[in-house]
C-alpha cells in the first residue's frame, strides 16, 4: 500500500494543473478519487514507463512485458509500469534492440519516471493501447503485477460521477 500522504499530494498536484480543455472540475476531482483509490493498491508512488522520441508512451504485448512464467497473455497492447528501474532497462535495451520488439530507429525508446497518479492519469486516456501493467518486484507489494484496463479505469469513473461529490482533495 502506498503512503496515503504522498499520493494526496501527488493528488493536489494533478488537480492544481489544468486539465483538458471542456473538462469539469468536477469530473476531474472524481477521476483522482478513483485514481487515488487504485494507487492505494499497487506497491510504489512512481514508476518508470518507456516514452518515444516524439512523446508517445511505448506499448507492447503483454508477453513482452509479464515476468516468466505468466498464465495467459492479456490481449492487447500494454504500456509497462515499472517500481524497479533496471526492470525497465532490462525492457528499454530489448526494445530499442528489436529483440524480440521490433522497432524502427526514429521510434527509440528512453525511460521517464512518473508519478503514480500522473501513470494512472495517462491510462484514463490511452487509446492505443488496452492499459497499464504495473510491475512491483522486487520491491514486494502484495500483487507484484497488476494489469488495470483503461475500460474498468473508465467503469470506476463512470460509477464515481453517480455519487454525490465529495469536496476535492485539498
């Protein structure tokens, strides 16, 4: 579980920005409520994710991203979470390599670290990708991967702005 006092502030941050153009404050204060109740249940407050040369998150099929042995492939394309940073090194240098990802020059990928919210921010909007693989060994969270979808982020959401609002997070 993360440290509640740094996801608010984290919370407080996402909030103070100005977020998309049309968007309520009041759907904006939502959508950080259920984003703070997900950040309650993965095991770190940043992760590293792998963004392109033009400012696109890299996504990739789920076996390019889950630990050996995984049961099932998720279908779809995935943007990878890492807790741990030679994780997403280990994931960078197999990328930019071609193997077994293929990738062309101009399409080079490097490594941000990101807030967890901001993370789970960015999934509310993918559209080219099904959702985030959050990967939290070894730095020992409960679940240490956790596949959250953009359509349940959206599901919690939707189910959020039917309840009464509560006051944003101050």
């Amino acid at each position: 579980m993360n440290d509640l006092a740094a996801l608010h502030d984290q919370a407080r941050s996402l909030l103070q920005q100005s977020p998309p153009a049309g968007l309520p404050p009041q759907a904006v204060a939502a959508a950080v409520e259920v984003l703070l109740e997900v950040a309650t249940q993965l095991g770190s407050l940043h992760y590293y994710l792998l963004r392109d040369r033009s400012g696109g998150w890299g996504a990739f099929e789920s076996e390019e991203i889950l630990p050996e042995p995984w049961l099932q492939p998720l279908p779809g394309r995935w943007l990878a979470a890492y807790a741990d940073l030679e994780q997403a090194i280990a994931l960078q240098d197999r990328a930019n390599r071609g193997e077994p990802i293929r990738r062309s020059p101009a399409d080079l990928l490097e490594i941000e670290e990101v807030e967890v919210l901001r993370v789970l921010w960015i999934g509310l909007g993918l559209t080219r990708a099904s959702g985030l693989i959050f990967l939290d060994f070894p730095s020992g969270s409960s679940a240490p991967v956790t596949a959250i979808s953009t359509q349940e982020l959206k599901r919690q959401l939707a189910i959020a702005l039917r309840r009464p609002q509560s006051p944003p997070v101050a």
